[in-house]
C-alpha cells in the first residue's frame, strides 16, 4: 500500500516569485541615490563577473568557510562596484548595507499570479507545506513582505542547512521536519538538477514547474507542471500509479 501524501515542499525564487527588477537597475538606482551616475549595463556586467568568482570561491555564501549570507553579499556589491571605479570605502560600504537589506522589500519581487491559489489548494487538501530553497536567511522576511509566509510550516535555506540543492543533504534534512517518509512528500520546483533530480533521488514525488516548456525531452508529462494552477489535480491524482513511478 503506498504511503499517503502528508507534505509538500516548495522551491522559492521562480517557483513562487521571481525578481522584478535586473541587479543593474537595482544597484543602479541606489547607486543614483547616492550621488553616483553609472551605467546599469556596466553595473550588470560587473556584477555577473563578480557573482561568478564568489559563487566558485565560497559556494553556498561560504558558510562552510566561517562566512555568511549577510557578508557574502556585502561583499559581491562592494566588488561589483569597486569594479565600478567607485573606491571610497565609506560609500561602498553605504551601498553593500542599503542594497542587502533592500532586497527584503515586497516591490523589488513580483509574486507569480498562481502562486496563492496553488498553496491555498495544498491547504484544503490538508497536506502541510513547508521551503526547500538555495537562499539566505532574509527568505523569512521576503516571503513575509509578499504575503506568503503564512502558508509553511517551516522554511529550510541553503544557508541554515549547510548545503545547496542539488546536495540531497538538504532535502533529507527537510525530511527529518516533516517526519514522514519520502513517499509520503511531493516537491516542487523549476530547477531541473536542483529540484526535480535531486529530490527525486531519495524518493520524494519531484515535480518540475516547467512554465517554458524546457524539458518536454527530459521529464515524464505526469511530472511536470507548465503552471502552478495543474498543481490540484495532480495532487488529487496521487492514487495514480503513473503520476508517482
């Protein structure tokens, strides 16, 4: 007899929500506030350089190096724009903090239009929800800002866990709050590798939100979600042999 479904796990950043603005109009603006007049497409190319050379140095905002997500991040913006020319200390600085804990608030994200509905379904199934997300400790307060929060149990970053997806560790660890088997999970996410495969190989019911049609050639139809509004009936399918296999 197959395990009943008891959770399901969510991805965050284009799951859920997504960015609104690019890193060069972020950084840009508060550049601008302060005085500076700079290019976006300069501060996006620095940033991107940047990001790279942190993410291949210290991985998972360094964590397992003494760092963290507050001064890896510090650190990425006060890069970007040294790369910039912008050398007064004081001033990168201002930038790195404003910038940090600017990124928390809701008009910097766009909450994807099926995303209330789809965790509000869970809900009424009676299923308990719960975050599996590559991110930093200010997902409490983004999530919160976008009127999300309220819906998990618990939310488990990538920072907290010690680990990122695609590291099956987080995902066990997940499991250990949820207090169920793998069978007994769904995840949900739009990263092939990070998500789909890795949570699938330890046996949680990986769903892949496949909103660009991406992975038509790579993933089972009945594992995949072109939007969150199929996400009920799938659910609802779960007695479905084909849907779990």
């Amino acid at each position: 007899m197959r395990a009943p479904l008891r959770w399901v796990l969510w991805d965050v950043r284009d799951t859920l929500l997504k960015v609104r603005f690019s890193v060069g109009d972020q950084y840009y603006k508060e550049a601008e506030r302060m005085g500076l007049s700079l290019s976006p497409a300069n501060i996006n190319t620095a940033f991107l350089q940047v990001y790279k050379q942190y993410s291949s140095r210290f991985p998972n905002y360094g964590v397992s190096q003494g760092l963290n997500g507050e001064v890896w991040w510090k650190g990425v913006v006060r890069d970007t724009f040294s790369h910039c020319r912008v050398q007064d200390p004081v001033l990168l600085d201002s930038l790195a903090d404003s910038l940090y804990h600017n990124f928390c608030r809701a008009e910097n994200w766009e909450v994807f239009p099926d995303s209330a509905a789809a965790l509000e379904s869970c809900a009424s199934l009676g299923l308990e929800l719960g975050v599996v997300s590559n991110f930093d400790r200010r997902l409490e307060t983004i999530l919160d800002t976008c009127g999300l929060l309220s819906h998990f149990r618990f939310l488990l970053t990538s920072e907290e866990a010690g680990v990122a997806k695609p590291n099956t560790s987080i995902f066990e660890q997940a499991l250990q709050r949820c207090g169920v088997p793998a069978a007994s999970v769904v995840h949900i996410g739009d990263h092939y590798e990070k998500d789909y495969v890795a949570s699938r190989s330890l046996g949680i019911h990986g769903l892949l939100l496949d909103r660009s049609k991406e992975h038509t050639h790579d993933v089972p139809r009945e594992h995949r979600l072109s939007s969150l509004a199929e996400l009920p009936t799938k659910l609802k399918l779960q007695h479905l042999a084909k849907l779990w296999t």
